[in-house]
C-alpha cells in the first residue's frame, strides 16, 4: 500500500544564504556518513541562463540541506564543499539535467550514480523520481511544482517542500536501484555508465559553442531564399544578445514564429512590427525601433554576403529514404535493429541504452570489404571509437555483426528509434 508523503521526514530546513550558515552545512555533512544526495533546481523556460537557483543536499546522519546558490557564485565555499565531498559517490536523478549547472558552480563530483539511469538499465518500467518512490519504497511523493520559475526570491514554502523531498528519498532509492542491479548483474554495466556521463559532461565544457544555432529556429520550413534566411539569422542572434543581457528566456523575449514571420513579411515601420510580433513576447516594453533596425540592416545585405538557404549534411540520410538509396545499408539496418530489439526484450534495457542508435546506423550504412569472420571484431573496434561502453560493444557487436551479409530487409513495420540515447544529451 502506497504511502503518502508530504513533508520530507525531518522537516524543510530554511534556505542557505550566508557563509557561516553554509560552514554550518559543511561541518554537519562531515558528521554524516555513505554517498551524498544532490538535486538542483533551474528556471529553464523562464530565464536564459541554466544556473540552478536551488541546491538540494542530503546525506545520512548529516542532515537535509537547502542552498540559495545565488549568493555564493563566486564564493570559495563551492571549493571547500568540493576538498570535502568531490570523492564521495554523489547519487543525482536524472544527472545530464543537474550536472551542467552544478558544474558551473565548481562542483567537482567524481563518483556518480544515476537513479534514473540506474533504473532503466535494472529494467523499471517507470524511471522518474515520483514512479520509483512509488514501485521501489511504496511513497507518494508531490511533485505539481516541477514547472515553476526557481529564480523567484523570496521562494514559496510550498515549493521548498517539494524541492525537500527529491533528496529526502533519493538515498533509499538509490539503494533500491542497486539491489535491483546486483540481482540482475548489471551493476558493473551501470557503473561503466555513470563514468561516462561524468566524463563527457566535464569535456564539454570546454568545448566552443556551435556557431550555427539560429538554424534550429522554429518554422524554417517555410524559408524560401537566402535573404529570409539572413535576416533570420540576425534577429535570432540580436534576441539571444538581448535575452543574455537581461537573463530572459529567448522566446519570452521574442517568439520563433515571430521571428520567421517578420523575416518573411518584412514590416517596414514599427508599428506594423508590433503587430507582426503580437502577443509573442512577455517584454513589457519591446524593442520594436531596435528589431526593426535589426531587419533593416538585414535587408541591405549583398548577395554574397547572405547566408547559404542550405548547409550539406553531414549526418546520415533520414532512415525513410534507406531503402532506395542504399538497399543493402536498409537490410543490414533492419536485421540490426530487430536483434538488439529482441536483446532488449530479453535483458530488460531499452533498445536506446543498449546503444545510440546513430552508431547502429552508421555501421550499416558502409560496409568495408571484409571477410565475414572478421565482421564482430571489426564492429567491436568501430564501436569503441565512437564512444560506446565496453559492456554495450560485449553485448551488441555479435548481433550488429551477424546482420552484416544481410541483403534483404527484414519485412516489419519500422518506427523510427530516438536520434540519441536517454542518458545522453553527452
């Protein structure tokens, strides 16, 4: 029988603010003993940076913790709780959501484990927090306040309870989650993960940012020549310096739609921009003069100064036109993908976390010329290359390899598998 709970057991804490406050945290963590829970909450959708605006801490006998990480951005506390605790296993939810804006912290974690992750590799049907306390520990927990805007100070005490309790059971699940693991000896498969996310997550943030975001703005279907595109481009950039300048979400400062609208319309005072834009910006008081003279100076670009309508692809033709462009490639996906469906089915993982369907796609794509003997092996090298761990290589090469000197597809409906794992986003 399920078990409502409303409050986190030993009550909400009050927030962080000050350091003497935060040493106090410090020292009580110290006192606790075994892995660390973390969560953090963001204001994704409301603001334009991706800072947590919450940190949630629980350890055993070392108490719940709330931190308002606003006032400690540049504070050397984040240094000491990493000398501290970076060594000790830090058990996050879902850990390629917190992980950025933890990092941007300082925070240092080197041990993880991810009770989503680690769920869906032990086989649960159901993965999020609210499922898993209900399925593992037979908990109810509240969670209608995911969605809110975290960067609202002060914050409500209704929300602090809700955030309270992510890590008030995120230990017990995480136990949970390990029992489930061991009996089904995948422990190692889920740790060989939990490394790999660290790993990506730490390398990225090094990583420049790709130059050409604003060509995922909504609604580019409609673009029908180079000079659309351009002034596209411009005020997609202009909206994402002015969003940054004052930390608003993108499209509460202007729409996508509206974006593409104004490109293709092409208002020609400011008035006629408002209307254009209509209802599609939460700015008291847009900028329409500066928008507009952002489309004016887009609309004097030379010809060979505007952007290409059309980038070449550098990724795989979509799966669809498989089968006449490159049959074989077709017939060695199709045999590929039903086996590691049926391992998937056998094993209790999805067909995703097995592994990312791109590099399924890109092995059958082109074959080299090979013996067949040597397909496994040569499988098993590729894969490691681009990344897949060596428990997924171990289980899938046989199956990508046994499909290889396949020249019929296989005659069932395909459905189109996720682009990238669950646990990606790397």
């Amino acid at each position: 029988m399920t078990t409502a709970l409303l409050t986190p057991r030993a009550g909400v804490p009050d927030v962080i603010i000050s350091s003497s406050k935060f040493e106090e945290m410090i020292a009580d963590l110290l006192k606790g003993s075994g892995p660390i829970a973390i969560d953090a909450e963001r204001a994704s959708g409301y603001r334009y940076s991706q800072r947590a605006y919450l940190i949630q801490v629980y350890r055993k006998d070392g108490g719940l913790h709330l931190i308002d990480p606003i006032p400690f951005l540049n504070s050397n506390l984040w240094s000491e709780f990493n000398k501290n605790f970076s060594k000790i296993e830090w058990v996050i939810h879902a850990s390629t959501q917190d992980l950025p804006c933890l990092l941007e912290l300082g925070l240092d974690p080197q041990n993880l484990f991810d009770t989503e992750l680690g769920a869906r590799i032990a086989g649960c049907p159901r993965v999020g927090l609210g499922p898993l306390a209900e399925s593992l520990l037979e908990l109810a927990l509240a969670k209608e306040h995911s969605a809110v805007d975290w960067s609202i100070r002060p914050l409500k005490t209704e929300w602090l309870t809700y955030a309270a309790l992510d890590v008030d059971v995120l230990l017990d699940i995480r136990q949970k989650v390990e029992e489930l693991l061991v009996a089904k000896n995948k422990l190692e498969w889920a740790k060989q993960d939990f490394a790999s996310i660290l790993i990506n997550f730490k390398s990225k943030q090094s990583q420049p940012t790709k130059p050409d975001r604003w060509r995922k703005t909504s609604g580019m279907h409609k673009v029908r020549d180079r000079l659309t595109m351009t002034i596209i481009r411009d005020l997609w950039l202009d909206r994402d310096l002015l969003a940054q300048e004052i930390d608003l979400a993108p499209g509460r400062v202007l729409g996508d739609e509206a974006i593409v609208e104004i490109a293709i319309k092409r208002p020609e005072n400011a008035e006629s921009l408002a209307k254009v834009i209509g209802w599609r910006t939460r700015l008291e008081s847009p900028p329409f003069s500066r928008w507009l003279k952002v489309l004016n100076q887009s609309l004097q670009t030379p010809i060979e100064n505007q952007v290409e309508l059309r980038l070449p692809s550098q990724s795989l033709p979509p799966i669809k036109i498989w089968r006449d462009k490159n049959p074989l490639g077709y017939a060695r996906l199709t045999h590929a993908r039903a086996n590691i469906s049926e391992l998937s089915a056998q094993i209790e993982i999805p067909t995703e976390n097995l592994v990312t369907p791109e590099l399924v796609r890109k092995l059958c794509w082109e074959l080299p010329s090979l013996d067949a003997s040597q397909y496994e092996s040569y499988v098993a090298e590729q894969l490691t290359k681009m990344g897949a761990r060596s428990w997924q290589v171990a289980q899938v090469s046989p199956l990508i390899a046994r499909a290889m000197n396949q020249t019929e597809p296989v005659l069932i409906p395909e459905v189109e598998s996720p682009e990238e794992p669950v646990e990606a986003n790397l």
